[in-house]
C-alpha cells in the first residue's frame, strides 16, 4: 500500500471518528438521531440498549451483500472499509455518553450535526463511503435512476417520523435541524473550502483590461474567443479566479478603461494549481516572461514579413 492510499485510509478513518464521537457526544445524551441506519440503531439502543455500531455492522450486512451483488467488487471493498470502520468507532467512542458537554437540545442538535457533517464530509472527500444508506440509493438509482439526495432523504424523513411517535414532535424537531447542518457542513467539505470568484468581462479593449489586471492585480487572465449572437461580432472574453478582495480592484479598472465592459462574477467553490494551490510566479516574473514572448513574437512576426 503506497502512501496515497493511506492518507486516504487515515481520512477515512479520521472522519469515521469525528462523526461518531460527535453522535455519542451530542445526538444520544439528548435524545436525539441521526440519519440513515444510524438513526435506526440509536432508536433501537434506546429501547433495548444493544450497543449502536454493533447494531449498523449488522444492519449494513445483507445491504453489502446486495451491493455486491448489484455494483460490483471494487465498489463494494472500499465500502466495506469505511462500514467496518464507522461501526467499530461507534462502540469505541460509547463511553463518551457520560461527558456529553451540552444539555440543550437546540445546541446539541447545531453542534452534533456540525461534527457529524465534518466527519461525514471528509469520509466522501477522501472517496470512502460509511455505508447504509448510500447503498441503497445507489442500488436504486442504478434500476430505477432516481437522485441519490432524494432516495436518502426520503428514508430520513421516515426516521424523523419514528422519532416524533417515540419521543415527541419538539425532538424530531431538534433531530431535522440536526440533519440539515450534517448535510449542509458534508457539502461544505466536500465541495472545499478554498473559495474564489470567477470573473467573466466581456469588451471591445479586453487587451487593455488584461494589462491592467496584470500590472496592478498579479492574477493570470485568459483570452476566451466569442461571438454576439445578435451582430455576430468576434470578440474576446477575459477570464479570470480572483479572490474576493481583489473583485473591487479589477471593477475599477475595467469601468475606467471600458464603462460599457460586462462583467459577471461566479463563485467557485474549490480552485487548484498555480496562484492557489501551488505557488505562484511573482509579479515580477510574470511581466518579465510576458515581454520575452511578445518579443519572440514580433521577431517572427517581422522575418514573415520579411
């Protein structure tokens, strides 16, 4: 196994541990659930105290077999890892039942559900899978293609609605806010939280603009090629990743160079290579290696000529 790999088993393992403790932390001291067979479990644990991740191993065992069946063999080894792993850091992480730090719902529903979406998010960002729930939708949405995120969510209403008979309204409640930060926070660290701004500006002195950008902002723009659909007039759209504080600086210029200059900004929810991930050419360098091309550029723009 190289090191990739287990940096991947080590997140996955990582966030097995986060999502459980902050179940055992926050979720069961305060009656509430979670989603999918975890959920189940901790019903089932309230009534008859059979511990939680024994329970979703077992739960977990004819879903596997079916997806093995279904999905394939190299779909279901990575799952197994990540089922296997939740369940054991469930029972592991029981003990901290007694320590439970909050004693009100509405807290214990916010930051429960914020350590469960971190835990949850990070097993998907590493590609794992804790298994349940994510089975079954994808062994549905492969027959019938219904949505992931509709399928799961269908099944959780359904144990909201346990939770509601079994403990009353105002904690299915608590349980549906602790539900909606899990999924919001599990989509937060998925998608990354390296944001920047996407800047589209489309003008008629594009090359101009671009200049500016360069010279007095440091970010690499790109020339995109387009058309007016109305006049059919060619024309150069700029494309730049800013970061948000530099959104204010690039209006300037462009209004000053070009007031009619349209420009639109888009989020980016995650951006990789130079300049953000990896480092990037100082200014300096930048402008230097742009007027060394534009010379090569009218050296042979002037022996064609010739």
């Amino acid at each position: 196994m190289n090191g990739r790999h287990l940096l991947r088993a080590f997140g996955i393992v990582l966030g097995c541990l986060i999502s459980s403790s902050s179940i055992n932390l926050f979720l069961i001291p305060n009656q509430l659930l979670s989603g999918g067979l975890t959920g189940i479990g901790i019903i089932v644990y309230f009534m008859t105290g059979l511990p939680v991740g024994a329970q979703v191993l077992v739960y977990n065992l004819p879903l596997l077999f079916a997806a093995f069946r279904t999905l394939g063999r190299e779909y279901i080894i990575d799952v197994i890892f990540g089922t296997v792993m939740f369940s054991v850091c469930l029972d592991a992480t029981h003990f901290l039942n007694d320590y439970g730090p909050v004693h009100d719902p509405m807290l214990a529903a916010l930051f429960g559900g914020v350590f469960n979406g971190i835990g949850y998010g990070i097993i998907f960002r590493m590609n794992g899978s804790s298994g349940g729930l994510d089975i079954v939708a994808a062994i549905i949405k492969k027959y019938y293609s219904f949505n992931m995120g509709g399928v799961i969510f269908a099944f959780n209403c359904v144990i909201m609605a346990a939770s509601a008979v079994m403990f009353g309204v105002v904690p299915a409640m608590y349980t549906l806010i602790s539900m909606f930060m899990s999924g919001t926070l599990t989509d937060k660290v998925v998608a990354g939280f390296n944001h920047r701004k996407v800047l589209i500006l489309i003008s008629d002195r594009t090359r101009i603009i671009a200049e500016g950008i360069l010279s007095e902002v440091g970010r690499g723009v790109t020339f995109l090629d387009g058309e007016g659909a109305f006049l059919h007039k060619k024309k150069q759209v700029l494309f730049v990743v800013v970061s948000l504080t530099q959104i204010a600086r690039i209006k300037d210029i462009a209004h000053a160079i070009d007031p009619d200059s349209l420009m639109i900004v888009m989020d980016a929810n995650e951006v990789m290579g130079r300049g953000f991930t990896l480092p990037g050419i100082r200014l300096e360098e930048m402008l230097r290696e742009r007027r060394e091309r534009m010379a090569v550029e009218r050296e042979k723009t002037g022996a064609e000529n010739d």
